[in-house]
C-alpha cells in the first residue's frame, strides 16, 4: 500500500498513524525510561535472557497430520528428520473438536473430509500409534486439544501414553492448548460446551499439571485465531490477557494452588505472527512487558522468574494467497523474520500451499528450511532484541502498550473475557475488522501481489491441494468397532460413569480422564457425557 | 422488485466463519436476502434450499471435494432450475470439478465484487457476462 | 437429519416446492398472492398459530428449536415462520434464525421458512398472514411465528396468533420496558430465558408485579427455561400446549375477518393505482384538496 501523498496518514493495523520518520522525541514518556534497559531486565519487552538466541534458538515446531493415526506419524518423522525440534499433533477436526466418534451421523454425512485436517484418534490406541516411536522424552510434544472439549481426552491419551511406556510424567515435558480464540472466537464449532464448562477444564488442567506434570504447559493462551479472525495486533494482546486473567482469576478463587505457580504455567502463549514487519515484532516486545506489569500490578507477584512469557509463533495462515503459490515462500519467510525480531521462543510457518489445503510434504519441508536459513544463514540470531532503541520501534511498542490496555479495559468493563465471547461483542470487532480488511482490498487501497496486481504466473511447478490418504475414515471405524469389542466393557463403562459423575460435581476432571483412557472409553463416549451434563454453547453468531 | 433470497452453507465442519460472513455481508449490502444455515450435511441443505425457495445456492467448501459434489448432485437432482455457486478452499482440481457441474466458483482471493456480479447474474438481476 | 439422497424425496419434493413457491408468491404481492391466500381461507381454518416475541437477543430461535420435538410428538407436523429485520438502506437481510434450529428434528415434518421484513413494520412480514392462511389450507397443524425481536410497538402477531409467548432474559427490567411497549397487557404466558444468567428472581418479580396490574382474573404465567439445555422447557410445552386448546371457531372466524379486511385493502390500494396509471386520472387545473376529493370521485364512477 503506498499513499498519493506523503502528507496523507498511514496507519499500523492497530490504526496507530505512522509518521514517516521517527527521532528520540516521539518516543512516550511513560516508555522513554524503559528504553535503556538490557534484555533480562524487566518489564523485559527486550526478552528475559540476555543471551537470547545464542544460548536457545527458538523451537521450530509445525502443526501436522492428517489421515491415519500411523500417516501422522509418518509426518511427524519427517519433519523431525527434516530439523523441527518439537511435534504438534493434529487432530481430525470432524471429530476432536466435536467430540464424535466417526460413527456419529454429523461424521457420516462428511465421511471423506474425515482426516484431512488431522489425524483421527478415538481412543488411546490410536494415540499410541500416532506416538510409536517418537521421542516423547527428548524432544516438545504439543498432544492437540485445541479445541476447548477436546482438551482434556487429548492431554490424557498422551499422557496415558507416555505412563505406558515408562516415561516419568513428573519430567514430561511438552505444551496442551486449549484454547478459548479458537474454540470460541475463531473456529466456532457445531456444538461445544458453554464457556464457564471450557474455564473448569482449563482450571482443572492447571491445577493437574501443577501437581503431577510440572514441566507440562497446561494450557496455551493464544492470539493466533483471534487476530486471523479479523482482531487487530492491540486487540491481539488486550484480548489475550483478558484470557489469562480470566484462568489466574479462576485458580484464585479456586484457592488451591499458588497463583505464582499457575501463572508460571500460563506463561506459555501464543501469538500470530503477520506480514507488517515491524508491528508483530512490536507486538512480541509489548507482549512481554504487558505479561510483566500485569503480573506485578494486578496479582502482586513478586517473583522475577514467573515474568518469563514464553511465545510461541504461527505465521498468518490468511495472508498465504491461493494465486501463484510460491510468492507465499517469501511471505512465510517474512513473517517469520518479524517473529525472530520479536524474540519468540517457538514457531510454526505456514506451508506455501496453505490456501489450497494441508501441507504437502514439500511445503511443510520448506516451512523448516525457511527457519533454518533464518537460523544458520543470516546472523538474526547473533544478537538479542536488535531493534532495541530504535525510534520506531520503541515508540510503536509503547503506542501498542497503551491501545492494547485500553482494549482489555473495555472488555473488562463489558464483564470479561468470557462474557465479551459469550455476547459476541468480540466477534463483533472481528468482523468490523474483516470487513474494513476487504474493503482496502476491493478499493484497491491495499496490494495483493499476485491476487490484486501482478497477475502474470511464469512459474513451472503446478501445485495442487494435498487430499492426504483415503482410507481414514474406513480404518477409524474398523479400529472404532475393535475397541468397542476388545475392551474391558465394564472397565470403561464404569470410567465414563465416574466421568459423569466428576462433570457433575466439582473435582478435578483430569485424574478420571486417565481412567477414561486407559479403560479404552472413546471420543465420543466422553463427549456424549459432556453433552448431556454441560449442554451447548450459545453461538453469538450465526454462520 | 422482490429481492433476490440465496442460501449459503458450509458443507464441511470446520467452524471457521471468516469468509463465509464476509460475502454474506457483502451479498446484504447488495439488496439480497441472505438465508445462511452454517454446518449442514446434503439432505439439510436440499430441504432449505426447496422450503426457503432461494433462487441461488451458495455452498462455502473447506474439505474433500466429494461431499461439496454430493450436495450439489442433490440440489441439481432435486431442483434442476436452482443455481449454484461455491467458495472456500478449494484447490485448482477440486475447481474443475465444481465448473464441470456448472457452477461458479471463488477461491481465496476472489473479489468480492465479483461475487455480487455473479449472484446478480445467476438470479437473473443483471445479464451482464 | 438423516442423510436422504434426492431419489428418496422425489415425490415429496414437488408438493414442496409448490408449497414453498405459493409462500414466495404470495410474498411478492400483488393480484396472484391475494387470489393464493383467497383460495386457501376457502378451507376451513384448522392450524393453531403460537407466537413467539421479545428483544433480540432473548433467546426466541433457541427456545423454538427446544420445544419443537414437544410441539411434533403433540402435532405432528409444524411449520415455523421466522421474521427478521431487512435493511431500509440496501433492502437486503440476513436471516440467522434456521441456523439457531437443531436440525436433528427436521424431516419432512418440520417446514421452516425464514422471511424479511421487507420493511413492514408490524414485527412480522407483510406476507406472514397470508403464509399461515397458506400453510394452514395445505394441512400443518401447528404454525409457529417468530417475530422481527424488536417487540417495541410491533405487535401484529398478537392480531394473528392464537397465543403469544412473551420472551424476556433476566435483567429485561434494565433494558427492555415491556409494560411501555404493551406487552404485559398481551402476552398469554412470559418465558424468562437463559435463566441461568444473574438476576432471575428480581426478573421475576419484576414481571409478576407488572402483569399482577392487569384487569384479568388470572395473569399469565411465568416460565424459567434454559433453551440451550433443555431446563424447564417440558413445563413450558405443557403450558403451551394447554393455552391452545382454543375453540376452532374463534380461531377461524378471526382470521378470516382479518384475511378478509387485509385483502379487500391490499384490492383497493391495487386497483387505485391501476387507476392512477390510467388516462382517466388526468386531472384539470384544480386545487390540491379539491384535486383530492375530484380524483376520488372519478375513481368511484370509473367502478360503476
């Protein structure tokens, strides 16, 4: 997007004006005494450790899978093979996230879309199967459960998993999801449970992992749904932490454990990391230093090391354009950069293909080389927090500070997180946003290469859609049937009643969750349960 | 003039409501009556389409190509007057597919004037090539 | 919804689209929708008509989606039209209410029709009369109107329902003045909504108090419900279900006098312009009021 004139404004996403330069001057008051600090200072906007990349490159960690448990699997080696240094499990999306089993008539009608946006995992078989042989010890396992109702079945089966083959939970290490902009905001599903059910599991994950997985990340607070949903960076970050209060104020009331310990383990998130360069490495900066002050100033933590936000990173999966494929290399590679400047901990880019379907193997291969070229080849990692000082950027982190806390204000004097998602106030800047969005493109004020201008293609490779395998769906319901008449019938049915029976009350749903899972109960049991006890959310949209 | 009533619905799971609400807005702000069912399988969306007496189907496409065909078999067989047109994720083969049924449709990137352009077409509102 | 193929429905596609195309006619107005809902107020009026009203918001789609496998076990078939807000700027709408419905209970039993206002302002469709008149002649037992949800001074479906289900959330009293916009005084039975949100027993109160003012014996009842989980919509059917046992010649004499009213009006209008449009219209030099009562009375001769 270039202006007519250099006199007309240009503003960040956060509809913060740009100027065209910056000197010292511009940069707040409230900000220009932070400015000098060194990376491991706080408000730690700079990073938390001096050393930065020296001492721990950020993790290269892909979303993967599709098909069977085992074509997961497969997926899963490669990249590993290929130079990522942690694994995300992907689940089939017609049935985690709704809780069906394949059998269900709403996965029937759909049979062939069954495993192509994720493995199919009804029971712990096959989460044994998609883990065979993967180093659940040495390396960062992400177990799925994105979705809020999915959480609970997909931390347990990887966990009932690990127990199985000898590993001590107590040192697992690897990261849940859970996540409310996902579940709620920007992936709203045809039935779920209501939102106060999705912030019991969450506590209930927290408090479980606090006591018997103290290098799990329970749950992760993610940005990246809200802000591909439409949410701009300050409304990213103020609705982020609107999140996480709402799961610190949870674990308060609930008095169990000590909030220094759940906020340690909420300080894995995770953020979108998009194309304006310069906002999304602002963003990361504000981000720390938000998570910092709130911590100070609304919980009274004193300790240092709770302060600590680890980010994790996914490039736009909306900004990958579906015309000429390859220009989205640069774009994922750009992205990434942004997020390296931001000083993130771990990150995913998104395949080239990413607007015609799943990664190819090609593309998800390219996803890793894209990192370690960044890695090896350029020097971003030599040195910590480069655009430290910077005019620019000093003064934008501090702008965003400023919008993103307002933001998270509003929301809290609308009723919270949760009640902002309930009302579908939320949703409803989403689409203000979406719409504003197209409406730059349609007018041609904003620049698609390759979609609004530049139309002429002479690239040689014709890249289709990944369809991944075709008999997912098939050996899902074989391998369904197979639990259902090889297991200790008794066993399971007596866990599901037992499943019942927590939901119903208020103890930690973790612990009978194992039970559920290592009694072979499967998906769609467990969220026949969740249905008839928790009912379905309200959607506030209608699409 | 009686506005012009379309239909849209998603025939995949995926809960992703982006793009959908986007054109539907955009499809309003045009003078049409936009009827939207989110999630529904064949046999729901063959019953809105025949109750709700649309004069366009709008299928919005995410996953496997062959349940987007089996809805649009079922429209054609059930209402062959009825037009039909789709957009999503849909790779370049999954494309032709769709355009070899008749229908028209819009990957990512297509423009929303575009969109409007066509449900003005097949409606008969304009015959504008 | 099972997963029918069209093979199976081949028969029963063609009465619905009839069907279905009759209520798009008579949508469109104009001499073939008055001759359609002519023809069917030749039948003996047979359907119940239930009304359901409130704020937006409040829950209405759910609640119908919750109580309609009570209404089909009790009827059989039902038919349920759903009115929202068009837009006065582009004419366009968005009609979200067929998505709130769990479609698990739609099969050939259940006939769904979303429709716009079309810029009718009285919280239903100008055409949501004739379509019960329609729906009725082709046999569903049970019509179900849900209205626009802005339930101000819109009360035409108090005219044309049998019953009329007021629905409120707790905190109505904060936002929603249901006594200024008469809804107190014609409500045949208030549903408090999505009760599990805070303030329910003052709502309750609130609502008590209010319709404890009405000149009736006994004031409509008030109802608890939870739509999306099911709690307290049993009760509510039962109630419902009782409120329209209505005597089938009340039902029918009162819709056919409106249907009549309406009709002869939307003739008159129909047949003046026609008249405006014709040479006959041409007027002298006069004045205006004089121009009036001189273009009536050269309207009237012309009928003779």
């Amino acid at each position: 997007m270039r202006p007519k004139d250099p006199q007309d404004t240009v503003q960040a996403c956060s509809d913060i004006p740009l100027k065209s330069y910056y000197t010292a001057e511009d940069i707040p008051a409230s900000h220009a005494e932070r400015v000098n600090v060194a990376p491991g200072e706080a408000p730690y906007h700079r990073g938390f450790h001096p050393s930065g990349y020296r001492s721990k490159p950020w993790r290269i960690f892909q979303l993967s899978g599709f098909g069977k448990p085992e074509d997961e699997n497969e997926r899963i080696k490669f990249l590993l093979k290929n130079g990522e240094t942690g694994f995300i499990m992907e689940h089939d999306r017609n049935t985690a996230d709704h809780c069906y089993n394949v059998d269900h008539p709403e996965v029937l009608a759909r049979r062939e879309d069954v495993g192509l946006t994720g493995a199919v995992m009804q029971s712990v078989r096959d989460t044994a199967i998609c883990l065979d042989g993967l180093p659940m010890d040495t390396s960062f396992g992400h177990a799925g459960g994105a979705v809020v109702q999915h959480a609970p079945f997909a931390l347990a089966a990887y966990w009932a998993v690990a127990k199985k083959r000898g590993y001590d939970l107590s040192t697992l290490a690897g990261t849940g999801q859970s996540d409310f902009n996902l579940t709620y905001l920007g992936c709203v599903t045809k039935q779920q449970i209501p939102t106060d059910a999705g912030l019991r599991f969450n506590g209930d994950i927290i408090e479980f992992c606090t006591e018997h997985l103290p290098r799990w990340v329970p749950v992760s607070i993610a940005g990246y749904n809200g802000a591909d949903t439409g949410l701009t960076p300050d409304q990213e970050l103020g609705s982020l932490f609107a999140n996480a209060v709402e799961y610190l104020d949870e674990i308060q009331l609930r008095g169990r454990i000590p909030l220094e310990v759940a906020a340690r383990a909420c300080g894995g998130v995770s953020f979108r990391a998009s194309i304006k360069i310069f906002e999304e490495a602002c963003k990361m900066r504000a981000a720390r230093l938000m998570w910092s002050d709130l911590l100070k100033e609304r919980y009274d933590i004193k300790d240092e090391r709770v302060a600590n936000l680890r980010i994790h990173c996914v490039t736009a999966g909306s900004k990958m354009a579906y015309q000429q494929p390859m220009n989205n290399l640069v774009r994922g590679a750009l992205m990434a950069v942004s997020a390296v400047l931001g000083g993130v901990q771990s990150l995913g880019v998104s395949g080239y293909d990413e607007a015609l379907s799943i990664p190819s193997e090609h593309a998800h291969q390219m996803s890793v080389r894209i990192q370690q070229i960044l890695m090896e080849e350029t020097g971003l990692t030599d040195v910590t927090d480069p655009l430290g000082g910077s005019y620019y950027v000093e003064t934008l982190t501090a702008q965003l500070v400023e919008k993103s806390w307002a933001f998270f204000e509003e929301i809290q004097t609308r009723g919270g997180y949760l009640a902002c998602l309930d009302s579908g106030w939320l949703h409803a800047k989403a689409e203000e946003n979406q719409h504003k969005e197209f409406m730059q493109t349609e007018s041609g004020a904003a620049n698609i290469v390759g979609v609004t201008m530049a139309h002429d293609d002479s690239s040689p490779f014709e890249i289709d859609g990944f369809i991944g395998t075709d008999d997912a769906f098939d050996v899902a319901l074989e391998r369904l049937k197979e639990v259902k008449r090889t297991r200790h019938e008794k066993g399971a049915m007596r866990a599901l009643k037992d499943l019942e029976r927590v939901c119903r009350g208020s103890d930690n749903i973790m612990p009978v969750m194992m039970d559920c899972l290592e009694a072979e109960a499967t998906l769609g049991e467990v969220g026949d349960v969740y249905r008839e006890v928790f009912g379905d959310w309200r959607t506030p949209i209608q699409c | 003039m009686k506005p012009k009533r379309i239909l849209m619905a998603k025939t995949g799971l995926d809960g992703h409501w982006r793009g959908p609400t986007i054109v539907a807005r955009a499809l309003r702000d045009a003078g049409f009556e936009v009827i939207m069912i989110g999630m529904a399988t064949t046999a729901e969306i063959v019953a809105a389409a025949i109750d709700e007496d649309v004069d366009l189907v709008g299928l919005n496409i995410g996953g496997h190509i062959d349940v987007a065909l089996r809805a649009v078999d079922a429209v054609q067989s059930a209402a062959p007057d009825m037009p039909i047109f789709a957009g999503g994720t849909i790779p370049p083969h999954a494309c032709k597919q769709l355009e070899a049924k008749g229908l028209e449709v819009f990957p990512p990137g297509s423009m929303l004037t575009d969109i409007v352009d066509s449900a003005n077409r097949l409606t008969g509102l304009s015959t504008a090539p | 919804m099972s997963d029918v193929t069209s093979a199976d429905w081949a028969d029963g596609f063609t009465a619905r689209r009839a069907l279905a195309k009759s209520i798009s006619a008579v949508e469109s107005g104009g001499p073939e929708a008055l001759a359609i809902e002519q023809r069917a107020l030749q039948q003996p009026a047979a359907a119940h008509v239930l009304g359901f009203t409130g704020p937006p918001g409040a829950g209405k789609s759910s609640l119908i989606s919750a109580l309609l496998p009570h209404a089909l076990d009790h009827y059989g078939a039902v038919a349920i039209l759903a009115v929202d807000p068009s837009s006065s700027l582009t004419g366009g709408a968005l009609l979200g209410d067929r998505v709130r419905m769990d479609y698990r209970h739609f099969d050939q039993k259940v006939f769904f029709r979303s429709m716009a206002s079309r810029g009718y302002q009285g919280g239903i469709a100008a055409a949501t009369r004739a379509s019960v008149n329609v729906l009725d002649a082709a046999g569903w037992p049970l019509v179900i109107i849900e209205t626009l949800g802005i339930g101000q001074v819109e009360l035409e479906v108090m005219d044309l329902a049998d019953r009329v289900a007021v629905v409120l959330n707790p905190g109505w009293g904060d936002s929603f003045q249901a006594n200024k916009a008469g809804l107190t005084e014609q409500g045949d039975a208030f549903v408090l909504n999505k009760a599990d949100r805070p303030g329910l027993e003052n709502a309750k109160i609130l609502l008590e108090q209010s319709l404890q003012c009405l000149p009736t014996a006994t004031p409509p009842g008030v109802f608890s419900t939870i739509a999306t989980d099911g709690e307290g919509i049993p009760e509510l059917w039962q109630a419902l279900s009782n409120l329209m046992q209505v005597p089938a010649g009340e039902q029918q004499s009162r819709r056919r006098s409106v249907a009549i009213m309406e009709g002869a009006k939307a003739q008159l209008l129909q047949d003046f312009d026609e008249f405006l449009a014709s040479p006959a219209a041409a007027s002298p030099e006069t004045a205006p009021s004089e121009g009036a009562v001189d273009l009536l009375q050269r309207f009237y001769r012309q009928r003779d």
